[in-house]
C-alpha cells in the first residue's frame, strides 16, 4: 500500500507517552490494512497517534491512550497467548536534524507501494508518520518446522520536534 496523508492534526506527543497494550479491542481506526499471510489474515490498523495489529489471538496496541495509563514502552515482552508464542521489542533513538530528516525519507521509500505496509503521514508535518509492515516472522527461536503460522510486524513512530524515532519489532507463532 502506498503511503496516506491523514486528516487528523498532527499533536506530537513524546516517546514516553507510548505503552504497550495487548487485548485491548478495536479503536477507532484512521486506516485499517488486512494482509493474508502464512494462511493468516493480519489487520494493521492505523490510529491517530499510534498503531494496532490484530493476528490471531494477538492484539497489540502501541499507543498514548490518554486514559489514565502510564507511558513507558517496555523494551522487550514475552507471552503466551492462546497457544500461541509473542515477543516484541521496542527501542528510540534520537537524531540530529538532518539524521532524522534523511531516516524518515529513507523510511518513506523503502514502504511506500510495498505490499504489506500501512504508512500515514500526518499534514502538516512530513515527518510525522507512523508506519506498519507484516512480514514472514523470521526469528531463530520460531523455526518453520515447529511452528504452523509465523508472522512478524515492525512499526514505526516518529517525532519530529524532539527528532526520535520509536521502532518496534513483534513476532507471533502458532504452536
């Protein structure tokens, strides 16, 4: 899918604001991508300020809720979740003014048009995007012979005013 310029304002928050929910159900949704893959239907959904992914029994959402939640993205999780195997990561990284500008144009070619991708670029801003791509999981721990279905999605946020870039990394498998 090619990249989406969102009608929504761009209100750039800070990575700290970000946390990891899983189970949570569906929130209204900017764009929402359904993506067949390994014999599963992974939906990628773009929300104003933050993404989910839906793939099988997985529901991840990162997001500034807003409601009350702590921020503070966790680094690394692991779960078990209806017989099936999820882990994630998550790191931010700071960048000077023409690291971060030449990072999310970089980001922008690499996704745009590629299957398997939501991008949103929010008006105003150029450089404020969020972006999600599902991909064949490939992870030493998640081998093709001992898992059914393997997906793994990475996601990115970014924030021009402070210049970071919050980059995720999640893997699903079926036992």
């Amino acid at each position: 899918m090619s990249a989406v310029t969102l009608e929504t304002p761009y209100l750039d928050t800070v990575p700290d604001d970000l946390s990891l929910t899983l189970g949570l159900p569906s929130q209204e949704a900017l764009f929402t991508a359904d993506v067949r893959l390994d014999g599963l239907t992974v939906q990628l959904r773009l929300l104003g300020a933050s993404h989910q992914v839906f793939a099988g029994p997985i529901r991840e959402t990162v997001a500034c809720l807003g409601d009350g939640r702590p921020g503070c993205l966790p680094r690394v999780v692991s779960e078990e979740i209806d017989g099936w195997s999820y882990r994630f990561r998550a790191r931010t990284s700071r960048h000077s003014r023409a690291a971060f500008s030449t990072r999310v144009r970089r980001l922008r070619v690499g996704l745009d048009g590629r299957h398997g991708t939501l991008f949103g670029i929010f008006p105003g801003s150029p450089e404020a995007v969020t972006a999600l791509s599902v991909h064949q999981a490939e992870h030493p721990r998640f081998r093709r012979d001992r898992y059914r279905r393997r997906v793994g999605w990475r996601t990115w946020h970014t924030y021009p005013n402070s210049r970071e870039i919050v980059e995720t990394q999640s893997w699903a498998v079926a036992r």
